[in-house]
C-alpha cells in the first residue's frame, strides 16, 4: 500500500518532462537576459535594441549549453 504512494522513478526522461525543460530554459534565458539586456542599454546609453538583442543572444545560448549538460546531449 505504501508503494502506491510513491511511483517508481526511471532513469529514462519522459518526452513531456524533455520539452518542458527545454522550453523553459530557452524562454527563461532570453526573456530575463533580453531584459538585462535593456536596462544595460539603457544605463549605458546604447541604441534601443543593441542591448536588446546581444542580451537574447547571451541567453538563448546560455539555455542551450544548460540543456545540453542537465539531459546529457
């Protein structure tokens, strides 16, 4: 009966548990640095969207290398 309380974890990722992080991470990493981005613009002085772009570059890339260490690709 306590078994049934606790499911069997397996090794194996589920496809939802795999898309869910991957679409978090990727739209975590480029709205928060696409916003540091901004504001670092904006502090100092750049063009509207240099800041904003360089900052989702920074991001997007920085989600992928943390999806390729986390699930091991």
């Amino acid at each position: 009966m306590a078994d049934d309380l606790h499911p069997k974890k397996s090794d194996e990722h589920s496809s939802e548990g795999v898309a869910g992080t991957v679409l978090g991470y990727l739209l975590a990493g480029i709205v928060v640095w696409g916003f540091l981005g901004w504001l670092a613009g904006r502090l100092l002085g750049f063009p509207t969207g240099i800041g904003i772009a360089t900052g989702m570059m920074f991001g997007a890339a920085g989600a992928i290398y943390l999806i390729m260490k986390r699930l091991g690709a």
